[in-house]
C-alpha cells in the first residue's frame, strides 16, 4: 500500500493534536548565570506574549541533537559553545480555541557566545532579553515553571548560578 507523504504545514497543523509532538527546547546561557529568553509573538504557533527559553518541533529523519543545532541557527544563528541534556518533559496543554495537545520536549542547556547571538526571525519575536533566573520577565511560557520545578536545580549547576 502506497502512502503520499504528508505536506510540512500539514504535519505542523496536527503536531501536538492528532499526534504527540517532540520539541528540541534550548536554554541558551552565558555561563555566567544569564539566560536569553524571547517574547512570542502573534506569529508564532502559541504562547503568544509570554517569555520563553526557544525550541522547535523535532524534524522527521533528523536526530534531537541535529534538531537543536539547526533551530539554533535557524532562531538566533549561533553554534554552541557547550551543549548538555536536562532532561524531558510532558507538555500538556491546550490551544487558545480549547484544542488539548501534548508534546514530548527534549531540553538542553547551550552554552553560547552572546555576541553572536542574532535575532533571525524577527516576526516570531516581540521582545528580548538576558535575564537571571531569579528576575525573570512575565508571563512566562506555560510549562518553564513546570520546567523549574523538575529541572532547575540542575539549570542553575550549568549555568554556573550561585544560590
């Protein structure tokens, strides 16, 4: 049986609803304690307002960590200095219109060069910033908090934070 292969926006469109989505999410940092969170913008998928650490959907036939690379350049066009495995997360969530979804996300701390770092999608972003883990802009994306809770402990060993 021959099947034709699903367009990208179609398999965007359902990521998340009709079947479970992976995300490679990234927390780039300086290692010196500053994290780069974007605000979302009306452009982007959802979460539209709040501040986020950045990731992307997992392509098919890419592996997580050529996933991260890419939507690392695709998103602030840098390569990373370091990069480490946090850990997953379930997100279950619902769109604006009450759709449930639910996506896998694959967290990495990224060590980056700031200097380098370059906003390459402008439309997707409303907003900017490095930010200490202990001053954060609000609202904050849905799930860092959550996040926080399972993983922040050993974000802040990463990032080299001092308590």
């Amino acid at each position: 049986m021959a099947f034709d292969k699903l367009s990208a926006e179609v398999l965007r469109q359902h990521k998340g609803v009709s079947f479970t989505g992976i995300s490679t999410a990234f927390f780039c940092h300086d290692g010196k304690g500053h994290l780069f969170l974007t605000k979302r913008s009306q452009q982007t998928r959802d979460e539209h307002g709040r501040w986020d650490p950045g990731g992307g959907g997992l392509k098919h036939g890419q592996t997580v960590e050529a996933n991260l690379l890419r939507e690392l350049k695709e998103e602030y066009d840098v390569e990373p200095i370091e990069m480490q495995f946090i850990g997953y997360l379930d997100a279950f969530r619902s769109l604006a219109d009450g759709q449930p979804t639910h996506w896998l996300g694959m967290y990495f701390a990224v060590k980056i060069d700031p200097a380098k770092l370059k906003i390459n999608e402008p439309e997707l972003v409303d907003d900017y910033g490095w930010f200490r883990l202990g001053e954060l802009p609000a609202p904050l994306h849905s799930q860092f908090n959550i996040f926080m809770e399972k993983y922040g402990q050993k974000l802040k060993r990463i990032m080299a934070v001092d308590e």
